[in-house]
C-alpha cells in the first residue's frame, strides 16, 4: 500500500496546495528537486545529513530555512514565525501572476520525481431531472391569510382529504454530461436557467425539499458511498462572513476546520522516497509542504498562499464588515467566499458566480491561478461567471450552455461556435463569444444572430438545441463517453473522503473556543453596557429600597423585601435577553459552515456557552455586591454568597433559554416575540405575581416546570431563614420570616435552598442542550417570496417552454443547508425573469417593439454645465501631512451638455469623478462648495423644481420588501406625479412605463431582500428604472445601472435605458468597464481622468469610431487592435501612467481641439432659453396634497404589514395564546380579593 499513501499524500497535498486553492509558489527556473535551489555549502549539507537521520515524524516536522542573512538554519515547522512565512512566500511566489505557475511546477515534479500519482475525480451526471412546487399567482404571495390558509392546507393533504394547488416546477431537464479532471469547465447560461442548481446537485448540496431524478457519481461512486461536501467544495454567490473577523483570521478559522485531508501521508511517503533515492529537495519548497501538512495551526502558511493568489493580502488584516460595520468591498468580499473553500484539502470545486463586483483583470488572475492549480495539479473544477471577458473564456478548456434547464452544449470551448453555425447562428466579429452563447437561446435575442439569409427565420427553442447536440460530433462522443461506466478499480482510495470531519473533535472546539473568545473581544462593548446598565440599575434600586425606610415590623414590610428579591432576579435575567440577537445574527454563518462539514453543532454551541459564564460572574457581582447591603439583606457573609451563587445560576438559565429561543425561530422578530412570551410565562407561574395556592389545579404543572421557581424559592429561603427575619410578630409565635414565606406560600424548610439550586442547574443543562439539538437539526427558513404568474404558465403549455416562474419551497422551512436553499430558491425565483421574459417574448414575436407615444405628455429638457468646480474641506489627515491648501478641489472645471433623446455615458477609472459629478448635477451633493454654471433649458437650475422633472436611479438598488411590483410602481407614481393627473391615467401610464420596462410578467412579484428572497439583482435594477420612469421625469440619471448583471440581464437593462431615451427624455448614465455591445449602445461619451478632468467629451459613432480617431490621432497612443473593446483600450490608453510616459496632458490636449470649440459653442446655445419657454415653476413644493400623502403611505404599510406573516401572524397568535393563558391563570380571581392575605 506504500503507492497508496503516497498517492493520497499528494493528492490531498496537492489538492489543497493546489486544488481549490488557486496554486502554488515560485522558484527560479533549476531543476526542481535535484538540488536545491540556492548554491548548496558543506553547513547546509551537513544540517541536510543531520535531518535525514531523525524518525519519520520528527523529520516531517524539521525542515532548513534560510534567514535574511543568508544563513540556513533548521526550524519546527510548527513554529514559523509571520516573518518567516513572509519570506518564504517572497522567495516561491514573489509576483503571482507571474511566479505562481512556476512555484505549482516545482512541487509538481518533486512529486513525479519519486513516482507518485495525485488522485484524480471525474464526475458524472446522468438524466439528472429536478423539480420543484410552486404556487400560481396570487397564492404565492405571502399574506397573513395565505400562510394561515397554507398552514391548514399542508394538514388536510397530509391527511389525503384534499390535493395540493402547487404546481410542478421543472429546473434541470434530464441533464447529462461528465466533468474530467485536468479541465477547466465554464457553466454558462441566461438568468434562472437552472445553473446554481445543477451546481448543487454535483456538489451533493441539493434542497431535501427538491423532487430529483438520476445519477451523479465521482469516479463511479455514488454519493452514499463517500462525504461529498468535503470531498467537494461549493462556493456560492452569497458571501456570509462574520464582520467582526478579518480576512486572514477568516480564512484561517476555515484552514483549521477543514484540516490538511492526505497531505501528511502524501508527505510521509515522499519523504521516505526520497531518503531511498538519495534525492535532496528544494528547501524552500520541503518547507512549505511540510507546513502545509500539518494541521490544527492558528495561522497556516496555506492561508497566507491563497491570500497572496486571489489578491487579498493588501486588506488581509482588515475587518470583513457587514451592514453595520464598515470593512473590505464587496469585490474582496466575494474573494473571501472564495479563498474560505480554496485553504481546504477539496478536490472537486464548484464555483458560482465568484466574479460579481470584481473588475474584468481581478477575475482574469483569479480564474488563471486557478487553471494552473487545475492543468498542473489534476483538479477538477466547474465556475459559473456571469460576464466573462474575452481574455478569461479563453481560459477554459471545456464549456457548458444551460438554458431553460436543459444542457445546449457540454464540450470543447473549441467546437462550441461550430455548433451553433450547424444551426444557423453566427458570432458577430464585434461580440464576446459568452455573450453570445447566453443570448442565442433567447426569444429576444436570437434573431440578430440568424446567419442564413437565404432561409427565413423561425425561433428554435432549447428543446431543439438540445435535441441537435445529441447528433452533434462531440454531443456523439459524450454519448458514448457515458455508455462506457467508470471503473471504481482505477479510483485511488484518497480520491475521494470518507471521514466526516476534516480534524479530531477536539481540534475542532479548540478552534472554535478561540474564534468565540476573539469574537467576545471585538464585541467588548456589548458586554461594558451590560455592565453600565446593571451598575445604574443597581444604584436605582438602591435608592428606591433604602434600608432606613425598611423594617421588619409586619408581613407588609417583608412583602418589600421579597418585591426587592424579586426585582433582582428580574434584573439579572433580563441581561440575557441580549443572548437573542448576538446568536441570530451569527446563525447564517453557522449555518453555512456547519452544512459544508466544518465542525459538529455541539462544538459551535459548546464555547458560546462556557466562555460567557465568566461574564455572569462580573455581571452578577455587580448587582448583588452594590446592592445587597444597601438594601438591608440579611448581614450574614454566609448568605451574602449564596444570594450571589443563587442569581448566577440564575443568569446562566435565563442565557440558555434566550440562545434556545434563538436557535429555535431563527428569525429575529419570531425570538423577540417568543423571548417577551417566555418571560411573560416565567413571571407569572414563578410564584410572586401568583402564590402558589392562587395557582389553578389546571396551571400548577407549569409552576412546577417554571425555572424562575426555582430561583426565586432559593433566594427567598434564603433570605427569611436569616437570623435578621427569626424574631416572631405581634401575635405569632413562629419566626417573622416564616410568615413572610407562608403568606405568599413559599417553601419554608432550608432545604429548598439547595433545592432551587439543583433546579436551576438542571434548568442550566437541559436549555443549552436544546440549545444544541436546535443548531443540529433545524435549518434556516426557506422564505422564497415570488410567483409563477398565471399568464407565463398558461403561455407555457402552449409554447412548451421549459422553466418558468419562482419557486416557494414545499415547506414553510427549507430542510437542507443554508447555501442550498437560498441559492435555489434565488435559481427558481429567478425564473420569473427568463420565463417571464420568454412571455413578453412569445407575445412579441420576431417583431420589433413598436414604438409608443407615453400616455402622459413631458417636457424634454436638456442640461448644461460650465465650468463646475466642487471642492470640500481638506481632510485633517491630508492636513496634518503638510498639505497647506483649505480645500480639497474634487472636480476641476468640468463643462458639457446632456441633450434630449440622446443617451449619454459617464466614464472614467476609480476615482475620477463620475459619480461627484452626476450627484452635483442631481443636487444630492448636500456638503461642499460648487461653483460655475448649471442650467435648465437655458434657465439657471434651482433644486426645489429640478427635482420634479428629475429622476436619480441608485447603483444600490433599495426598494420596500414586502409590496409587489406594480405596488412599488402605483406608490412612487401616486406621491410623484401631479395632482391633476386622474387614477384612470395613472394606471395607464404605469402599465405603458411596465411594458417599456419588460416587467409585465413580474407585476405580482413580491421585491424582497437583495440576495434573500423575492427578485433578481437585474429585475430588481429595472424596478428601479422604473420606479423613477413613473414620475414623468424629463432628465434621468442612472448610477451603474448594469454593475453585477450578466451579459444578458444587462442587455435586458441597457434595451430598457434605450427605450427610455427613445421617448425623448435625456439620460446619463455612469457606467464600469462595459462590454463592446453595452458600450456602442450610447449615443456621447463624457470621459474623466483622475482628479476630476474630463479628457473627451462627444459622439462615439458607428463601432466607436469618433472616439477611436480621436485617441488615435494623439502621438504615441497605441492603435486599437481589431475585435478588442473600445471602452477598455479608451481606460488603458488614458492611463496616469500613458500620460507620464507620452509626457503629454490628455485635458490639455482637449481643451486644445475642436472638438472642445464645438461642445463651447453647443452649450452656448442650449444655455439660452428658447424663443416662448417658460421657467420651471411648481405652486406647491410636494405635488400630492398632505392627505393625499398620509392615505398613499398608510395604504403602503398596509401592505407591508399585511405580507409580513412572521411580524403579523406570530403576534396574533401571541397575543391570542397569552390572553387565554391569563385568563386561565387569574380566573375567578377578581371575586375573590376580599378574602386575599395582606
């Protein structure tokens, strides 16, 4: 078996070196593992001789490093220090684009030296089928009544009495195909054409609440026969981090979770191959793998590689951040999701959608360290992106086209082009080949591609393309491919993993215990308050029962004391309820990394529970050491420390029952219903606000099971057993704290001290056991939140389209892992959008849209700007580095003209100025100093009436989550548009601005939460084109309107910008690095440099060719090469750099052409007003009346309520329960005051 070890030793070394991980370092160009890789001296050779002779183990833990003095010295690799393993990583990759292939190579061909195989895994999938249900139409949408009326519903088809309304949903259409190792595989495909599922299914990750069909095996194993997610790694589209964590901490929690799979018996058997052979290896390079091989590490060098490779070492120390806490982009944040997955031992990677946010070069060297790591390394990966540039599809090796959940194409990227010629649709030489292959399939836009002039065009559908690649050349070859079964007997046993987790249990608390303890430190604030909060609470309650104002005279004045006990133990267990929202808001992530094998839940919930204990004692030493003196309890030091062990134990329970209210709803209003019902219920059964002979027979069992009892009963026995409370009142002869405890029915005998305590820490286990029962089983909510609409499935069944419409998931709870659920239900909801469109599509035909004139007449105006200077204060730090200047000047003299019916675009790089400027134009710049010129249709701009003829469409897409989309459109058109306006006309206008939107098929659909529920990010960006279309505005601008699509979603959204400017209105769009086609569908180009200049300013022409003279005719600037994009030569060219080294000022140059004479002279003219134009003026300042206002906003959070079940039903039903609890417990209780004790 020593082939095996080895096999496995490599495999997993190299896999997690390598596999996921984007690859390996850098050596200079000598034979790999003859020599080392520096001149060798007799010192070093002599350490090598001394290392040779110590056991295996000790040898795989010493290696020889070289020091900054050149000096080689034997280290533990377990003790590398973050200098050393910097300097390590210098010498093997010092540049990754450059040095990381090298680096693969060497530790490749050490390992091929001594003849050890990496394990490889082929995956196969066959007539895999998967369906969902769904609601139609308006049962999907999540009223109280709809999910009062599902509830019952699911329990009568439980029962057989009657039969679902939910109809079949089909996401993946017998589907087949085989990803080989030493590939790399694009899975490309329109919006909710079934990608993110198909990924789901290969990686073993498939919703339970999915109906799915066939087979996928790995190396001809089905899924039963090994551990799929650790032999795999899915990485999905959404990016759950903790925000208090650093990147490097991060990713570094995941390396330690995930363990280093073979890669120490890979290591172990090279090791002693290469002892056999007499072969001494690089040193830098047997450092690195024996670091990397050895597991449980805080901070691996493995960690600080993938770091390196994916470009995160510049904000490695920076918090990740979330939505209250500001940290690294969202272009790092998806690098982070990424490089978590890559620091494991996976071989297998499934990547979705890993470029979002990230700029066309960023994801150029992540996907070629990636391709290294796979040609060189034998990994098997599949990445889904959304728009690919030229330069990364030529990347890959292989190409998937899904579409309408069937697979179009599985093959070389080589053939796909012929493929679809067989078919009568050609590339365009101007178009991205990605692009093309996610549009061909599409009703829209197929047409265009149509290459057969001599035969007429006729739509063919997925069915067909699908159909011919079955009789395809390479459609044949994978037939046959997946006829011949893979033999298991050529699988290597360390292929594939068996073992559940990837380290030993206790490895993985260790790792937990410090990433809670870390997590504790960095949310110290939350526990000071605490702190403060319980001290001023204490010195409140002090004051208000002094004991100069208490004795102990009577059963009254003791009923004070047990009011002042009874308070505390509130108090203290109160102070846990801040349990509920620290646990919900870490559970998305506990989630994700518990259904991807990181650690069992018992070692998640086991550190939140230990490490807090100490913060009890603080907490509760606060209390009781400020108050119990000063209120005059008994003076006993004896009884001091139990009152103390007592409200301890006690905050411990009520912490345990918030976490388990927690862990149980999973939603935060559902924890802060339950955790105020609980604490109702605890009050009231606890025996003080009730004694327990009030307590009905029916309710006594409750007082028996209620915590609080237990609490109250020991701190009461306590305190009225004192020697304080032993002298008897007037007319008794027991001692006055008996009385006390009988008048409300306490127990009296001492016992029930220690009594209460047991209770209490029965109370204490029992809850943190529930607590970590509900982490293992329960799942996040499954909240899909869209529709099939009525009209896409009736078009359907006549059309034979495949997937259509949005899923709600079988069940009210998804019942498979986080990262499941929500990108399937993301998959399906978003199908709305491709079905949906293939219905306007089916209606339109292969006709042109015909044009409309909009119901409501407008206005156009057109806008010029002279000369705009805006500035800022100068930051102090900019100050205090000896800048002298006051102001900090962030756009320079910046002139131009936006114009009706022409479309312009706003470019430039990071940090020029776009956005400055559009905002200053808008009027949304609240701060600084603007000078120049702005005006309106030749009348100088005021604000107050430029913002009724304007619209301003965000790049953050934000929208009320709980109305439907013609809803959002009706509320911004009633608050908007003018008072005149009838309601008959309204509605008409909106349906006109829908149709011009393509958002008809979407009406019913609920918005939801961006990344959550409800739409797409590109039906989301349209319902905020159209949110602004529906006030009537004259001029539009638009932020980044297509940042985050892919291709075809953003020719979705650039054909509704073209639509918009086809009416006669003037847009501006800022726009970041957009493909050809995007780019060519403006009209003008507004170009800035850096600080705030504009370098060109005029038409683009037919294929840019305006801009292209332009730039060309400057000497030195490099000519255009043929096919390439015009937007992206235009940014490179344009360069501080190209200006550096062609010595010349491109806003100089500008300003010197005639090109600047004309635009002068243009917006000369247009800041004249025409002859019979008016000033814009409004009579009032809103164009709604106040009622009108009040009555648009009600009826909005009507809606909102209303569509809220988990906020709306949860607290009807909890007001419901604990009025009928109340009512039982305090029956007949009035009637009887008369006989009460007092």
């Amino acid at each position: 078996m020593e082939g095996v070890n080895i096999y496995e030793a490599s495999s997993s070394l190299k896999r997690s070196i390598g596999s996921g991980i984007s690859s390996i370092w850098r050596n200079n160009g000598v034979q790999v593992f003859s020599r080392s890789s520096r001149d060798e001296d007799d010192e070093e050779a002599l350490k090598w001789a001394a290392l040779e002779k110590l056991p295996t183990v000790a040898r795989l833990r010493k290696g020889i490093l070289a020091s900054s003095q050149g000096d080689a010295n034997e280290i533990d690799v377990l003790d590398i220090g973050w200098q050393e393993r910097k300097a390590l990583l210098e010498r093997l990759i010092k540049v990754a684009e450059e040095d990381n292939d090298k680096f693969l190579f060497k530790l490749k061909n050490r390992i091929d030296r001594v003849g050890i195989d990496l394990p490889t895994i082929e995956v196969r999938f066959q007539r895999l089928n998967i369906e969902a249900q769904a609601y139609v139409g308006s049962d999907a949408l999540p009223t109280v009544i709809n999910f009062v009326t599902n509830i019952f519903e699911s329990c009568l088809i439980e029962m057989g009495i009657l039969s679902s309304r939910k109809k079949k949903l089909t996401i993946l259409k017998d589907v087949s195909g085989i990803i080989k190792p030493g590939r790399m595989t694009l899975l490309l495909g329109p919006p909710s054409s079934g990608k993110t599922t198909l990924l789901l299914a290969l990686a073993g990750k498939l919703d339970t609440a999915l109906k799915c069909s066939g087979t996928v095996t790995y190396n001809g194993h089905e899924m039963n026969e090994f551990v799929p997610q650790r032999t795999a790694a899915y990485i999905s589209q959404h990016d759950l981090h903790i925000g208090e964590m650093t990147v490097r901490e991060t990713l570094a929690f995941s390396a330690r979770c995930q363990g280093v799979g073979d890669r120490y018996n890979m290591l172990a058997e090279l090791s002693r191959r290469e002892k056999q052979a007499n072969i001494k290896p690089d040193p830098d390079i047997d450092v690195f793998m024996k670091a990397a091989a050895t597991e449980g590490q805080e901070a691996n060098v493995i960690t600080d590689y993938i770091l390196k490779v994916l470009g995160l070492e510049i904000c490695a120390d920076t918090m990740v951040g979330d939505e209250m806490l500001r940290g690294i982009s969202g272009g790092q944040k998806k690098r982070v999701t990424t490089g978590e997955m890559l620091v494991g031992p996976a071989r297998a990677l499934f990547m979705d959608e890993i470029s979002t946010g990230l700029d066309s070069s960023t994801t150029f060297q992540i996907v070629n360290s990636l391709k290294q790591t796979v040609h060189i390394l034998n990994g098997t990966a599949v990445i889904s992106l959304l728009q690919p540039a030229p330069e990364t599809y030529d990347l890959f090796d292989d190409i998937i086209l899904i579409s309408d959940g069937r697979i179009v194409y599985q093959g070389p990227r080589e053939h796909v082009l012929s493929f679809f010629e067989s078919m009568g649709f050609r590339c365009p030489e101007r178009k991205g080949i990605a692009d093309f292959l996610q549009e061909v399939t599409s009703r829209k836009d197929q047409m265009q591609y149509w290459a057969r002039r001599d035969q007429p065009y006729r739509f063919v559908t997925t069915d067909e393309f699908a159909e011919a690649f079955q009789s395809f050349h390479v459609g044949l070859q994978l037939e046959d491919e997946l006829r011949t079964p893979f033999e298991k007997t050529k699988s290597h046993p360390s292929a594939l993993t068996t073992k559940k987790y990837g380290v030993g249990k206790w490895k993985l608390l260790k790792a937990c215990v410090s990433r809670e303890f870390l997590l504790m430190k960095r949310n110290s604030f939350v526990y000071i308050f605490k702190f403060i909060q319980l001290t001023f609470m204490a010195i409140v309650t002090m004051t208000l029962f002094l004991r100069t104002e208490m004795n102990r005279d009577s059963i009254a004045e003791g009923g004070i004391y047990m009011g002042a006990i009874f308070f505390g133990l509130i108090m203290v267990m109160f102070n846990g309820m801040s349990e509920l929202s620290m646990t919900i808001a870490k559970l998305p992530v506990f989630y994700k990394q518990r259904d991807l094998l990181f650690f069992p839940a018992w070692v998640y919930a086991l550190p939140s529970w230990i490490l807090k204990i100490p913060i009890t004692f603080v907490e509760v030493a606060l209390w009781v050491f400020l108050t119990y003196y000063v209120i005059g309890f008994d003076p006993n030091v004896q009884r001091f420390f139990r009152q103390y062990f007592a409200l301890v134990l006690a905050n411990q329970m009520s912490s345990g029952l918030f976490r388990f209210i927690a862990a149980t709803a999973r939603n935060m209003i559902v924890a802060n219903t339950f955790g105020s019902f609980a604490l109702l219920v605890l009050f009231a059964l606890s025996g003080f606000v009730l004694s327990r002979d009030d307590i009905k027979s029916w309710w006594i069992w409750g007082y028996w099971i209620s915590p609080m009892m237990y609490g109250q009963t020991a701190l009461m026995v306590n305190e009225f057993r004192g020697n304080q409370w032993s002298h008897s009142l007037p007319g008794s002869t027991e001692a006055a704290g008996i009385d006390v405890l009988k008048s409300r029915d306490f127990f009296q005998e001492p016992k029930w001290y220690w009594i209460g305590v047991g209770g209490l820490i029965g109370f204490i286990i029992l809850f943190n056991f529930f607590f970590t029962v509900a982490l293992t089983y329960l799942n996040p909510f499954g909240s899909s939140r869209a529709v099939i609409s009525e009209q896409t499935e009736s078009h359907e069944q006549t059309d034979g389209v495949g997937v259509g419409g949005s899923i709600q998931l079988t069940n009210n709870e998804s019942s498979s892992n986080n990262v499941t659920s929500s990108a399937i239900r993301e998959e399906v909801q978003r199908s709305i959008s491709s079905k949906s469109s293939s219905v306007t599509e089916a209606t339109i035909g292969t006709i042109s849209i015909k044009k409309k004139g909009m119901v409501l007449p407008f206005e156009p105006h057109s806008i010029t700007f002279d000369n705009v200077v805006y500035s800022v204060d100068m930051p102090q730090e900019m100050k205090e580095q000896g800048i002298t200047e006051d102001r900090l000047v962030l756009l320079k003299g910046v002139s131009g003209a936006f114009r009706p019916g022409v479309l312009t675009a706003l470019m430039g790089v990071s940090g020029a100025g776009k956005t400055t400027l559009m905002d200053v134009l808008a009027g949304r710049k609240t701060g600084g100093y603007i000078d120049g010129n702005i005006t309106i249709s030749g009348f100088p701009k005021k604000q107050e009436t430029f913002a009724r003829v304007s619209g301003y469409c965000e790049q953050n897409d934000i929208h009320s989550p709980h109305v439907t989309v013609y809803e959002s459109l009706l509320y911004s058109a009633w608050l908007r548009l003018p008072a005149e306006v009838k309601a008959e006309t309204r509605k008409m206008f909106i349906e006109e601005v829908m149709e011009l939107v393509e958002l008809n098929p979407l009406r019913q659909a609920i918005v939801g939460l961006p990344g959550v529920n409800g739409l797409s990010t590109e039906q989301r960006k349209r319902l905020t084109i159209a949110v602004e279309l529906v006030a009537n505005p004259s001029i539009i601008f638009m932020d980044e309107p297509t940042s985050g699509l892919d291709a075809r979603a953003a020719a979705i959204v650039m054909r509704t910008v073209r639509n918009t400017v086809d009416t006669g209105r003037t847009v501006v769009c800022t726009i970041h690095q957009p493909s050809i086609d995007i780019f060519e569908a403006f009209d003008e180009l507004f170009l800035m440099k850096r600080g705030g200049q504009e370098i060109y300013v005029g038409p683009l022409g037919h294929h840019s060719k305006h801009l292209i003279k332009y730039f060309e005719g400057i000497q030195g600037v490099s000519k255009i090469k043929d096919g390439y994009n015009p937007a992206t030569w235009m940014l490179e060219v344009t360069t501080t750099a190209q200006e550096l080294a062609l010595g010349v000022d491109f806003t100089v140059i500008y300003k010197n052409s005639d090109l600047y004479r004309r635009n002068k002279v243009l917006i000369e003219d247009l800041s004249k007003p025409a002859p019979g134009s008016k000033e814009l003026h409004f009579p009032t300042q809103y164009s709604q009346s106040f009622l009108t206002q009040c009555v648009a906003c009600l009826w909005k959070q009507h809606w909102s309520y209303w569509r809220n079940p988990p906020y709306t039903a949860v607290r009807f039903l909890f007001t419901t329960v604990i009025a009928l609890m109340f009512g039982t417990m305090f029956w007949d209780l009035g009637s009887k005051m008369k006989e009460k004790r007092h």
